[in-house]
C-alpha cells in the first residue's frame, strides 16, 4: 500500500511473510518493523495486529479497503489519518485526488498550506476538465476564500 506525496515521494506499508514494514511518518528514513501476529478480515475493514520486531511493543493498524478505487484507508478513531493506494493496482490508476489535507486536519497551519499550495490548483484543474470520478467537486465555501469560489463559479458558468 502506497500513499502519494505532493512531492511524487511515497510512504508506505509493506507486507512480506508474516513481517509489515512501515515507512510511513517518522519511519520514512528507516522504515520500522512488525511480526505480523495477526489480521481481520470484516467485510472492508481489516484489522492488523503487530509487534514491534525490536521493541516488543503490540499495536493495532486499522483499514478500510474501497475496492472501486483501490484505495485503502489507515484509520484511528474512525478517522481517516493516512489515504494510500493498493500497489497491486498503483499501474493501472493514471489520477488521483485525495480529500483535501485530511492528514493534516489537526494542525491549522498545514491545512492552510496544504490547500493553498495544492488543492486550490487540483481542485481548478478538475473543474476546467469536469473531472469529478476520484472525489466529487469540494464545497467550495468551507474549504477556500470567497474570491477563490468566485474564480470557481466563473469556470463553471463558462461551460
């Protein structure tokens, strides 16, 4: 499972054997390892339960699989923190667009960066091609400035 950067980077969990190797967050440099003890299979959800190779430390790492997108979905809490895609799959998918900054939702300043700096070009560009099948089109007033939605509203009347 792969997690798409801004930057074409990629985070990701990685399973072999019995051993999930995590490169996500702070384990990108030097990813960190599990002894896969043991997975859950409910309907979309999986439930992997590990323990740190070193450590001994037990975790649990929620996900949700959406088999029409091949995307899975790390969850805590029942919130979405990480969004990635099924590598088996990653050849076939030529786009995708994820929620906007939901990593980030805990931090003020990442959001406003996150969507300043991408998803205001995304979410135009996806306009200006009435590309809508990853994620529908944003509410603009919650997520960007007014002059932003106006720019939003004139592309849209245009068609």
């Amino acid at each position: 499972m792969k997690k798409l950067y801004f930057e074409s980077d990629m985070e990701s969990f990685h399973f072999k054997e019995n051993i999930m190797f995590d490169k996500t967050g702070m384990a990108i440099m030097e990813p960190l390892e599990y002894i896969v003890l043991s997975k859950e299979f409910d309907n979309d959800k999986i439930l992997v339960k590990v323990q740190n190779k070193w450590t001994k430390k037990k975790l649990t790492f929620y996900f949700r699989y959406d088999s029409k997108k091949n995307i899975v979905y790390q969850l805590e809490n029942d919130k979405i923190i990480k969004v990635l895609i099924d590598s088996l799959s990653l050849k076939s998918i030529k786009n995708i667009y994820v929620p906007p900054c939901e990593e980030f939702e805990t931090d003020e300043y990442e959001i406003k960066d996150c969507l300043e700096e991408y998803v205001k070009y995304e979410e135009k560009n996806r306009l200006i091609k009435n590309d809508f099948s990853w994620y529908p089109r944003l509410d603009c007033n919650k997520y960007f400035d007014k002059e932003f939605c106006k720019e939003l509203d004139a592309i849209s009347n245009n068609k």
